[in-house]
C-alpha cells in the first residue's frame, strides 16, 4: 500500500511542481534566483525529517539529539556515502537506470518489461520534444557529436546516481528520515556553492530572497516534498517505478496545461501519451516471478 500510494503521491507532486513552475517563470515581475531556492527546499526537506525523527524518538530532545550525534557526527564516513548521488546528479536515464538497478541490485526484468522501458523513453521524448526555431539555430553553432556524448554521460551518470541511492537506502541500517537528514544538509551546501559560483554578483546586489512570494514558496515547498517523497518511492518501490511516475507526471502536466495555459493537444503528444500509458500497462503486467518461483517450476518439468 505505501509503495502504490507513494508512487500516485509523486506524480501528482511532479505534476504540481511543473504546472506551479510553469506558472511562476511566465508571469510578470523580478525573476527569482533558481539555486537560493534550491537551497531553501534542501533545508526545509532537512528540518522536516528531524522533526519526523524527533517525534518518532519519543519528542525527546535527550533521544533525537543523541540520535543524530551518533549517526551523523560519529559517521562521517557514512555521510561521504550518501553525498555520491547529490554530487553526480534526460530520458535515456529510464535505461540506464534499468541497466544499474540489474547489476547493482541484481534486478530481474522480463523481456516484456525491457520493451516496456524502451517504449516509455520514446513516448516521453515524444511529448517533450519541441521543435527548434530557425533563429535559434541560426545563433547558436551546433555541435551534435559533443552534444550526444554529454547526454549519454549525463544520463550514465544519472541512473548510477539513483540506483546507488536506492542500494544505500535498502541495505543502510540506518533510517530512511536520517538519510533525508544527511542529503538535504549536503545538498543545502552544495547548493550554496553552486549558487556563489554561478549569481555571487546578483546575490549580493539583490539579496538572497529577492522575487520571493507565496507561489515561489510554494514550488519550494513542492520541491522539499518531491525529495521525501523521491526517498519513500526508493525505499519501498525502485528507481525504474520512479521514472515512470516522473513520466506520467509529465503527461499529466500537460493535460491540465489544456486548461491553464493554453496548451494545444496535438498529434505528437497523444501518440507520446499514448507510448507512455502502454508502457505502464506492460511493465506493470509481465512482473517476472522470483527465483525461488522458477526454480521450483523447472523442478518439476
């Protein structure tokens, strides 16, 4: 039960957060900065899992602060771990995810299901795909085999990132709201490096909070609970069920987009929506049966 619920709980957090985003980037107004915000729903997801580790001590501040001194301070080493995929972190990811959750975790996938991975990435490129306007290729010099390689680089390095996390959260004894604790403290920092590295100017001129309203505090909020929620999808389902809630996110998205902001349903996204629906369906459908399952069946044969 918590595996589906999480999984509908994401996609319509991705959904949300892509529509509010949407929303906030087109208006009108001071732009805000994209790394403070990062940074703030890092350390909002940090605090929301010490105080879920708070209550789930007892609320006894002696127990939650022993709790962390022993887990974090004592473990630096642990920590180190857990900062890889915050430090390696599009669609062919689904793939390389899948090629990493069988090596990794020793996944088995039937045949079924590895079509239904190939049809999944096709309808999402599909319905991602925009095209390009002659302006823009005329300004920018194009450079394809410099540009594929760094895509499958990233995509590489992507699904390594999330199946790593996925083996640390399933074989760590430590609890899924400790590993929040440390990924949101490291990634606040990361963040805030990013953030100096890339608008350290326009930070000290404007302030870290400049452009801030409600709708910014909301996509902040999204995005903390999209990290817990990504944690708890991890922990009792996988890596590969992810994307593909990420993915139905991106059709749900744009269906309600219909009625916000004018999208225009065309060919190109059905047939993609289409491709994506029937990937769930298939993956969903052909499950292969444990070992243990297989192994008793061709005992008998």
């Amino acid at each position: 039960m918590v595996k589906y619920l999480s999984l509908l709980a994401l996609v319509g957090q991705n959904a949300m957060v892509i529509l509010v985003m949407r929303y906030v980037r087109t208006r009108g107004g001071d732009m805000f900065m994209a790394t403070s915000a990062v940074v703030m729903s890092e350390i909002l997801k940090c605090a929301t899992s010490m105080l879920i580790i708070f209550y789930l001590h007892g609320s006894s501040f002696r127990r939650w602060a022993h709790h962390l001194h022993e887990n974090i301070l004592l473990q630096p080493g642990d920590c180190v771990k857990v900062s890889v995929p915050s430090l390696v972190t599009y669609q062919l990811k689904i793939l390389t995810t899948a090629v990493f959750s069988v090596i990794m975790l020793r996944k088995v996938l039937s045949g079924v299901q590895w079509i239904s991975l190939v049809i999944l990435f096709v309808g999402v490129s599909i319905v991602q795909l925009q095209p390009e306007s002659e302006t823009s290729l005329e300004a920018n010099e194009q450079r394809p085999l410099l540009g594929l390689v760094a895509v499958v680089v990233s995509c590489l390095m992507s699904g390594f990132a999330g199946v790593y996390f996925e083996k640390i959260l399933k074989e760590s004894k430590q609890s899924l709201w400790l590993r929040n604790v440390q990924l949101g403290f490291l990634g606040a920092i990361i963040g805030m490096i990013t953030m100096e590295i890339k608008e350290g100017d326009r930070l000290r001129l404007n302030g870290f909070f400049h452009g801030y309203d409600a709708w910014v505090w909301l996509v902040i909020i999204l995005q903390s609970l999209g990290g817990l929620l990504v944690a708890i999808v991890v922990k009792y389902a996988d890596n590969i069920l992810k994307g593909f809630a990420a993915s139905m996110a991106i059709v749900v998205s744009c269906i309600v987009s219909v009625f916000f902001f004018d999208f225009k349903l065309s060919f190109q996204f059905t047939f993609g929506a289409s491709l994506v629906m029937l990937s769930i369906y298939l993956y969903g459908r052909y499950v292969p049966k444990p070992m243990s399952q297989r192994l008793e069946k061709i005992s008998t044969l």
